[in-house]
C-alpha cells in the first residue's frame, strides 16, 4: 500500500460503512500545538465546548471560543493550537460520500458534489448560530449512544445541517478548475511544509526548499505565497513565534534558551519580532504569568 503523504493526514474510520466519526479533544497549557499543518479529502468540523483555538485555514485566521464551530472542507490547508490554559472541543471528521445518493440527484450534483470539491466554500469560524450548533449536539450524542436506528438520525441531522450552511455561511463558489489545481499544489507542497515543520529551528532558504518541491525558486515562492499568503521567511517566523509563546507559557526557560530553541540566535531580533506580532515582548509576556 502506498504511503500516504506527510501532510495528507489519513482518515481510517471505525466503521467504513458508515464513514464518520467524532471525539472529544481536550489539552492543558496555553500554545499546544493540536494539530500542525495538514489537509485531508474529509469534511471536518470542530465545536469549541470551554477554552479557545485558534486556528489558521487556508492562511486565514481566527480564535474560536466556547460555543463556536469551525467549518474545514476538503482539502483546506489547517493547523490550531490552544489560546488558553484549558481547551476542549469535539472533532467531527465526515466523509461527505455517506451523504450520496444510490443515484445521482439534484442534492447531490448541486450540492454535494461540489462541497466534496471545495467548490461550495463555508466561512470558517462560525458564531451564534443555535441551529448549526443544535445540529452539532444531536450528532455528538447519537453517536456517543449509538442506539438503534443513530445512523438514520445522524444522516437527517446532517442534512439539516448542510442546509443551513448553504443557506447562512457560504462564503464562495469556485470553479473546478481551483479545485484541480489546488489539490495538484497541495500534493506537490506537501514535503516542503512537512520539512519546515520539523525544521523551523535551523536555516532554511527558498533555493533549498524549492529544490525539495522541483520547482524553480520564482514558480515555487509565487505557488508558496498562494497556498499560506506568506512568503517562506514569514512562514517560518510565524512557526518559530508560536513555539515561543509556548515555551514562555509552559516551561522555565530564560528568554535566551527560548530564542536559540526556536531557531533565533539574535535576542534583540527576536525580542523585536515577537512584540510586533503578539503586541507585547517576551518579556512582558513572562512577567504576567509571574505576577
């Protein structure tokens, strides 16, 4: 069997017949990475139940709190990480072909169909909708209980909840091309992101990872810039800062250790550079978890 790429997360389900499931993720300690960057051909939808994600989809961000969900459709490029101390939130993987019908109809070349290719785009974070959300806790406890007849009750709460989603939070339409293309940049990218995160501490240049995606260093920062909007230095200052805001929240590092850790050898760099993007220096930052 061939194995599956880096970045392309596989989605084995427990039950094939019945492709989705859900599960309660929780974590403790502000800046946990809980999930890096990666995509998948699933439909996934996350409901923040205490605490706040922030998440980053298709270079868009935004901090999820308690009682919003987050709408990632397939093939989206995502990582989160937790923005408080305690975080919880349920995880719905869905894979879209349990909603086809036996033959084709007007919901599902309409409407299916395209939400499997991305075509129908959903705004990410949604906020204040009781019935999504009511939608949510349905299937949360259908398939926690599991009694007879949940597949039928989760597949019309499914429904329903895509009904509303296309009537209330669509944010685009594209054209199949898009879809084609992206999924061909994504896969040729893939070992690139992989190699930055499991890098981003040590030097890395454009003609280095533009040699890992064969591309030529114009064609490979212009495809960059459009799958992150980020050129590859921000990219990466981006993953360093992060792992920062980690280490300052969770660990006793000197703010020196913190720096070299995360691939800084400047202090004042990155002291400079942290403060322009979390609006406050690491030592600032330390000094409130102290006091």
């Amino acid at each position: 069997m061939k194995k599956p790429p880096a970045l392309q997360e596989p989605m084995d389900m427990p039950n094939p017949d019945f492709p989705i499931k859900v599960n309660l993720s929780k974590a403790k300690g502000y800046g946990r990475l809980m999930f890096p960057t990666h995509w998948h051909k699933h439909m996934e939808i996350l409901f923040v139940q205490s605490g706040a994600l922030a998440v980053e989809c298709n270079s868009e961000r935004f901090t999820a709190h308690e009682g919003d969900l987050v709408i990632i459709g397939s093939h989206d490029l995502h990582s989160g990480f937790s923005h408080s101390d305690d975080l919880a939130y349920y995880v719905m993987i869905l894979d879209p072909a349990l909603l086809n019908s036996a033959s084709l109809d007007a919901a599902q070349t309409k409407f299916i169909t395209p939400i499997v290719r991305n075509q129908i785009v959903f705004h990410h974070k949604l906020s204040g909708d009781a019935d999504v959300s009511e939608c949510m806790y349905a299937i949360i406890q259908e398939m926690g209980e599991r009694q007879l007849g949940y597949e039928l009750s989760v597949k019309s709460h499914l429904f329903r909840m895509l009904t509303l989603l296309m009537r209330r939070h669509v944010k685009a339409h594209l054209p199949q091309s898009n879809y084609e293309q992206r999924r061909h940049n994504l896969e040729r990218f893939q070992p690139v992101l992989s190699y930055i995160e499991s890098h981003y501490d040590e030097e890395l240049s454009v003609a280095q990872l533009s040699e890992l995606a064969g591309l030529s260093r114009f064609h490979f920062s212009r495809i960059f810039k459009e799958l992150t909007d980020r050129t590859v230095t921000e990219y990466v200052i981006d993953i360093r800062l992060r792992e920062a805001e980690y280490l300052l929240h969770n660990t006793d590092m000197t703010i020196s250790e913190i720096a070299l850790a995360v691939g800084f050898s400047d202090i004042y760099y990155f002291s400079r550079t942290f403060k322009k993007a979390k609006h406050s220096s690491p030592s600032e930052v330390r000094k409130r978890l102290r006091s």
